[in-house]
C-alpha cells in the first residue's frame, strides 16, 4: 500500500454497515473494556455521531476508523479533545494507517481549537502504547487493575500529547 491508496476522509450516515462490520473485526479484549458488538450492533447513535468519526479507505473499502470527541461537556475543558476508539483492518495494519489516522484526528482537534489530545489505553496493549508514543503521546497517568477482564486485573493508562500553537 502506497500513501497515495490510503485516503483519510470523515464519516457519512452511510458508512454505518461497513464501519459496523470493521469494528466487529476489531473487537478484542487487547483493547476493548465492552462486550462485543453483535452482528446487529451499529456503531452511530446519539452519542455516536458521524461527524466523531474519521475514516482510513483504500480502494474505497474501510479499513481504520478514529473516534474522537470532546473529553467533557464542560466549558472549562473545551480546549481538550479525547480520542475514543481506533480501528485497524488485520489486512492493513502494521502500514502506517493507525498513525495517519491518529495524527488527522490530532490536525483535526487543532483545527477545532484543542490544545491537547487525551486517550486511554489498557495497559497490556502493548502495540496501541508504542502506537501512541511514537504519535507524541505521553503517559500522564494510571488507573491500577481498573478493569477484570477475562480473570485478569488491567491497568487503564492515561495518555496525552500537547498541540504545539
């Protein structure tokens, strides 16, 4: 896969099925602290929206997706923008697209007027940590054994990177 294949683009209403069935593929407990998606899960709702999401398409097929939203309601944090879900293809990864994704939804934070990008991530996860860290990411804290996932205590990570004015 050349840079030139891959193209970075926000979600549409219509994307719901293919990015649904992308993150079904996705789903594991490496990364994931809710159940797994049912096939008739979808992936927008009320919360979900598809202006949150970016998208990683080659040859017009979904092949990544990052999530990334305001990390509170509040005014006094408006400036700080979380990301919450990333999604690579198995046929895709380790090609640069989790990184091009991370750093459209950094760009596009800036864009909104963020001056930070939060994340969490569980601490076994060691592929997303490296991901993340070579992104400019940061540990800035940790939550110990925050969840039980199959029989084992996990560690949350809390990561951020500044956004350079």
């Amino acid at each position: 896969m050349h840079d030139d294949d891959l193209i970075i683009r926000p979600a549409l209403a219509e994307d719901e099925r293919a990015l649904a069935v992308l993150n079904r593929a996705a789903w594991s407990t490496l990364s994931d602290v809710s159940p797994e998606p049912s096939e008739q899960d979808g992936v927008f709702d009320e919360r979900h929206t598809p202006d949150q999401f970016l998208l990683a398409l080659v040859d017009g097929r979904i092949v990544g997706y990052v999530r990334q939203v305001p990390a509170t309601p509040l005014a006094s944090n408006r400036h700080v923008r979380q990301i919450q879900g990333l999604g690579v293809d198995t046929s895709v990864r380790g090609r640069g697209v989790g990184r091009k994704l991370v750093e459209a939804a950094c760009q596009a934070a800036k864009a909104g007027g963020a001056r930070k990008v939060t994340l969490r991530v569980l601490g076994w996860n060691a592929p997303a940590r490296r991901l993340y860290e070579s992104c400019g990411f940061v540990v800035e804290g940790s939550l110990s054994e925050e969840f039980l996932i199959d029989g084992t205590y996990v560690d949350d990570i809390l990561m951020a990177r500044p956004l350079a004015g």
